[in-house]
C-alpha cells in the first residue's frame, strides 16, 4: 500500500506537523516514533531526527502529496492523533490538514468527520480523567 515515496513524505508530514508550536511533547514524539517504525525507519534515524527537530530550517511545510487517497485518510488519521496530543489542536495544523486533504483529493467533509470524532475522543478523555 505504501510507497517508498509514501513513507518518506508520512514521515516528514508527521514531523512538519508536530513542529507548528515550537515545542515537542513526549506524547507526540512516540506516536511519531511509533509511525516510523511502523513504516520501516531505523530507531537511529528517527531518535536523530527528534532531536534537530524543532532546530531544522530545511523542513518545508508543503502540503504532502501521497501515491491514493487511502494512504492519505490514513496519514489524516494519525496527523489529527499527534496534533490533539499536547491538548493543543490549533488553526494552523487545521489549516494544514486541511490542505494535505485537498492536495490528495480527500474530501473535506471526511476530514471534519475525522475532526469531530477526535474531538469527541479528546472531550470524553479528559472528562473521565476529571473524576
């Protein structure tokens, strides 16, 4: 299903994505851990390029473009995860997503789907870790 194109651009997407608030949580960096191996980085690789994250100026923030729509559905799904994992869902990385979607032919209103249930998600969490 992916690419070699596909991982590479999986990846960078992620690490664009985590980048946007200038800080780098624990919970994002093991869901961007867990992508990498699961697309077949080296821990080596990812553990290097978590550290000169936040300091790398060559990252351009594009919007990704993946070989199908499925593989983007799948990249939005873990896109959304990491962006509500530091509590911080911003308008930047809503924009963002939003254009990742568009620029691979998926349709906004599955994305906002995707959206709503995340937060949903985000909404009963924190609502049952309060009692």
């Amino acid at each position: 299903m992916f690419t070699v194109p596909d991982k590479s651009a999986y990846l960078k997407g992620l690490l664009v994505l985590a980048k946007m608030d200038n800080r780098l949580f624990d919970s994002e960096k093991d869901i961007i851990r867990e992508a990498a191996n699961r697309l077949g980085f080296s821990s080596d690789f990812s553990e290097e390029t978590l550290k000169s994250l936040l300091y790398n100026d060559y990252l351009d923030d594009n919007p990704v473009k993946f070989s199908d729509e499925t593989v983007a559905e799948v990249f939005l799904n873990d896109g959304l995860r990491l962006a509500y994992a530091d509590d911080d869902f911003s308008e930047e990385q809503s924009e963002w997503l939003e254009k990742i979607a568009e620029a691979n032919n998926v349709p906004v209103t599955r994305l906002e789907r995707l959206m709503s249930d995340y937060r949903a998600s985000a909404t009963q969490t924190h609502s049952a870790s309060a009692h």
